[in-house]
C-alpha cells in the first residue's frame, strides 16, 4: 500500500505541451479516477506514473520514495491496458503468474497467489486455456487478475472497459468495484466515461488540455462544478449555461429573478437539467419546449431559455408538449455562478 | 506446395457449396495451374535425375519413370567435390541466415520501435544496397578478402551472401514487430522485465514465425546465389558454383541429379517452417 504524490508534472511532445504542471495526490488504498475527453493527458499522466512515459519536469513520489527517474519494472505497480494486453503465448496461468514468476517467487506461492487472484475474478475455470480462446471479458478479467496477483501497491488502469460491450462494461463495473474494495489497493483509473469515473472513484480528478479542472468526490463534482467544462462535461443532460445581465445582486430572466454574486461582468447561469422542477402555475423562468423525449423513467425537454438552449428533466408523467411555454422553478441554492470571461465558477454566496 | 494445397481444400469444398459452379470451375483451374506451374518441373527434373541414362533421350517422353534407377544420384554424389560442395553449401547458407537474423532483427526493431532521425533514408539506404552491381564489387572484394585470409572458405562467401540477405531481414522483421503491440511489452517491463527480458519471454515467442520466414529468405538466397559464390571461391566452392564448373561437361543425366540435388534442400526447409509461412500470411494452420 502506498500514497502516490504527482509534484508539478509537465510532459512536452515537441513544441506541445500535453501536461501543464499537473499536481495530485492520490492517498493510501483511495481509488482515484482521471476524467476527461481525449487528448486531455489522462493517459500520458497514467503512462508517466507508471514510468513508460518520461516527464518533462517535476516529481512523482510513490509511498514516499522518489521514482520520476526509475524504471516501470522498479515502482512497485501494476497496470491494467486499455487493449488487454494479455500475453496471447501464454495461457491464462502463465499470464496471471507473469509478475510474481519475474519476482523470482516460490512455485507453491506462485500457485496460490494465482488460485487467489482467479477466484476473485472468477477465472479459475479456464486457467489452461490460451487467450484467443476467450472473449473480450474474460480477457478483461485476466489482465485484472494477471495485476492484482502480485499484490501491487499501487494499480493503474488505462481505460480497461473501453472495449467492452456497454452490457458486460455495467457488469464488469460493478465486479470490479467490489474485487478492488476488497484488495484496498492505491488504484489510479483513467476514463473518459462519466459513469464509470462517477460510480467507482472514490475522488475524480477532471483532466481538460492538459489541466486538472477540478478534484473532488463524485457528487461534488456534480453538484459543484469548479468550471464551465466540468459542469458540461459531466452529467447527462450536461449542465446548461444561460447567459444573464446581474444588476444589483439580482438576475431576471423573463419574470423570474435569482440572486446572483456581482463579482463579475458577463455571467452565466448553470444549471442542471433536473435541478429546474415545472411550476404549477407558469411562474418562473420561462422555459420554451421545442422536443419532448420519453425516456421511461423522465422526460427529457429541448427548448430554450431566454433563446438559449437548454435541457430539462421532467418526470415521466408531466404533461408537456412541444411549441409550449412553461414556466421554471429554480432553486437558488443549488445553481452555479459561472464567470463568462475566465470559464470558472463564482464562489457560492 | 502439395501441403497448402491439402490444406486449403476442405475450405474451398465449404465455400464452393455456396460458389456459382463456373466460378467454382475457375478457382480449381487456377489452382490446379497454380500447382502444375511448380509441381511439373520438379517433377520433370526428377525424372531425368532417377530415369537413368537412357530416359533422358527417350522421345517421347513417358510421364512414369520407366526404369527407376538411383545410379545417376549416386554417381553423381561420388564425383569428387559434390559432397564438400554441398558440405560448403549448407554452411554458407546456416552462417547467412545466423548473421542475417542476428544483425537484421536488431535493425528492424529500431525501426519498428523507435523514431529518430532519418529514420526514412535509413530505410531507403537499407534497401539501395541491393541496386549496387556485386559485378562492380568483385574485383576489389577478391582482393581484400585474400588479404583478410577470407578467400576461398564458406565463412566469406556467407558474409556477401549476409549482404545480400540482410535488406530483406531487416525490412520483414521492421514489419513484423511493427505488427506486434507496444503494449504486449510496456505490460512486460511494468511487471517486472527490463527491456532485454521482455523482448525474450514476450516479443520473441510472437515474432518467431516471422523471423522463421526470415530465416528462409536468407537460406534461400544464399542456396541459390552463384555469381559470388564463383568468384571467392576455388576449390572451397559452394554447390552452386561447384555444379556451374562441373555440369557443363556433364552427361545430361547427371546434370538432371545436381539440379535436383539443389531443389531439395530449399523445398524441405520450406516445408518444414510452412507453418510458421502460414501464421505470417494469416492462415491458420491448425
């Protein structure tokens, strides 16, 4: 077990800079995930924690040893890859056995370290077979396996769902979740999928051109966005920004009027699709539904508010149909501030 | 030859159920063309090589060995020199595939795993040294290797023949660890190999059937290769080169057995690395 402290971390390719000094600490036996669309540097921060990728400057400490100059096979980790990489010449034993046989362990503690790790994955039963006899998912399970086995201090995983089925991925989750609790390992988990980041980490820390946006538990990063991109990018519907005038601490789009901070010029209004209810009597923000979309369990409005576009979550049984006005009711309290001009959120009054 | 064949038949039976029976037609033609089109000289060389003396001239030719007899590849194999030449032979052709791998891989590894300058023109150089004229060489070759003590043995001629062979090694194995992922040995190195174990326990078992495909490119090469051979050589010949002097005042029955003895070796190394040829190709084998 080990804490892992990413000190000011800056990669260049050539004249790009992939990763602007990026700080982080991941502490002991915490399963941290990095968010973010592609080409953000989650996997190039992954990659140069794990010593496959050299930085450019600054430090990464591992249970308060230094290792931004040692070598992947000396850190003391292990690592799951986005495509497996499951030693296809190898079968499923040799493969999970790989770590500890390269640690030199004895044959008896080998085998049991081995039994242990499939029986936690539920591969026991083909231990014999060759990789290309298996499907996405048990591969899956086996390079899972192949890193718990040695008993790592620290696990990174690079996007293993992402070459599953959206089915087996749920399920997959959910497993993992459980296998990884129990192993209380350091785990650092790159994804650009919102629900997996949300449902398994215990904090996310939100990546966004080669930046952390912000670090912080699922529900604060949901309920709390630090700027424009994390409000938007996490959430479905993503969070709506509605531009509005502040004068004199208030805010009033259409007859409605929300108490604003007048830190700033230009300010947007954020605010979640299901933080907005229907009012019983048309008060309120004024809300124009262009589509209405049952989606079982809400109704999902398009339209705009004050012309600017917007979603809404209504329940499945409000009666709404599209080219109507309808009126919003907002709570003040949980809508967020966001500054037009720097992207970021307003301090909470 | 006869092998592939075999083996594609069941595929070919399956899918003609659903084929048109003209393109059916069509593919066993071609395949039947395709088969003679190696088969028949073999055969033919075959045939004047255990027909005897005589079944060389006989007009017209019988397609069944009439008189199957083994004296003229006996013969020819007690010519003084034919032994040794062959003897030579093998051990140019094993010294060429040994330092052809051994040289070509490292190269093809660099260029398949690393970027670094000019890498292109690397890769064009690698391959230009085959548009150089050996004629051009051969004169100033024949001097220094009698000058480095290399004249006339099998160990100098596997190294021009290692020339020869070597473009091709390092640009089939280039494409070959280019074709296995990276990740394969960043899981190695993360899990406790350094860069010399990994490449070992996990990139070398999943290359080998393409270095096997290497390694009969260069045996090959250096089997067939005569003109070097010839010139660096005088009495350490090579088979090639051996049979070039020797042949042409040969009565044709014997030149039938040398031709057939030069066959053989290459059409029993493929075969016995065919199923490494097929991996490279896609084909599964099993």
């Amino acid at each position: 077990m080990a804490d892992i402290v990413i000190d000011r971390v800056v990669k260049e390719f050539g004249s790009f800079r992939a990763l602007q000094e990026v700080s982080l600490t991941v502490n002991d036996g915490e399963f941290v995930a990095l968010l973010g669309p592609s080409g953000c540097g989650k996997t190039t921060l992954l990659r140069i924690i794990a010593g496959l990728e050299t930085q450019t400057s600054g430090r990464v400490v591992i249970g308060g040893q230094d290792v931004s100059h040692l070598s992947p096979r000396k850190r003391g980790l292990a690592m799951v890859f986005q495509n497996y990489a499951v030693f296809p010449h190898m079968t499923v034993f040799e493969n999970v056995a790989f770590g500890l046989r390269m640690q030199k362990a004895a044959a008896a503690d080998v085998k049991r370290k081995v039994e242990r790790a499939a029986a936690l994955l539920h591969i026991e039963s083909y231990l014999d077979r060759y990789p290309a006899k298996l499907s996405g998912g048990q591969r899956q399970r086996v390079a899972v396996a192949r890193a718990l086995a040695v008993e790592p201090a620290v696990l990174l995983m690079d996007e293993p769902l992402s070459n599953l089925d959206a089915l087996l991925r749920l399920e997959m989750r959910t497993e993992l979740k459980a296998v990884l609790r129990e192993a209380g390992t350091t785990t650092i988990y790159v994804t650009h999928d919102q629900t997996e980041a949300m449902g398994l980490a215990d904090r996310i820390a939100v990546m966004y051109g080669g930046k952390i946006d912000q670090i912080g538990s699922p529900l604060e990063i949901y309920a709390t966005p630090a700027t424009r991109f994390v409000g938007g990018f996490i959430g479905s519907p993503p969070m709506n920004f509605i531009k509005v005038r502040c004068s004199q601490g208030t805010a009033r789009i259409g007859d409605a009027a929300l108490p604003c901070p007048v830190t700033a010029e230009s300010l947007e209004l954020g605010l979640r699709g299901e933080d907005a209810s229907l009012s019983a009597d048309g008060s309120g923000l004024p809300f124009d539904v262009r589509v209405v979309e049952p989606m079982g369990s809400h109704l999902l409005l398009t339209g705009a508010i004050d012309g600017q576009l917007a979603r809404i979550v209504a329940p499945p049984t409000a009666e709404v149909t599209a080219g109507e006005r309808v009126g919003l009711t907002v709570d003040p309290a949980r809508v967020t501030w966001i500054d037009s001009t720097t992207g970021r959120a307003l301090a909470r009054a | 030859m006869t092998a592939s064949a075999v083996a594609t038949k069941p595929a070919a039976t399956n899918r003609g159920m659903a084929l048109p029976s003209a393109r059916r037609l069509l593919l066993w033609t071609g395949l039947a063309v395709l088969i003679a089109w190696v088969l028949v000289p073999i055969y033919l060389v075959a045939l004047g090589a255990f027909g005897g003396r005589l079944g060389v001239f006989r007009w017209p030719k019988s397609i069944w060995p009439s008189d199957l007899s083994f004296a003229a590849m006996s013969q020819f194999l007690a010519i003084e020199g034919v032994f040794n030449a062959l003897v030579n032979s093998l051990i140019a052709a094993g010294l060429t595939v040994v330092f052809s791998i051994a040289l070509g891989a490292p190269a093809g590894y660099a260029l398949a795993r690393y970027s670094f300058r000019g890498q292109n023109a690397y890769r064009l150089l690698v391959l230009l040294t085959r548009a150089f004229p050996l004629a051009i060489l051969a004169l100033p070759l024949t001097v220094s290797f009698i000058r480095l003590g290399l004249y006339d043995t099998p160990f100098g001629v596997s190294l021009i023949h290692t020339v020869l062979a070597l473009p091709f090694a390092a640009l089939v194995t280039q494409s070959l660890f280019m074709g296995i992922p990276r990740e394969y040995e960043e899981a190695a190195w993360v899990f406790g190999c350094t860069r010399f174990q990994a490449f070992v326990k996990v990139i070398l078992p999943l290359a080998l059937p393409g270095l096997a495909a290497t390694a009969i490119f260069a045996f090959v090469i250096s089997w067939n290769e005569v003109f070097a051979a010839s010139i660096l050589t005088v009495r350490e010949r090579t088979l090639t080169a051996y049979l070039l002097r020797i042949l042409a005042e040969s009565p044709l029955h014997y030149r039938f057995a040398g031709g057939f003895i030069l066959i053989i070796p290459s059409v029993l190394f493929i075969f016995a690395v065919r199923r490494y040829l097929f991996a490279v190709w896609g084909i599964a084998s099993k």
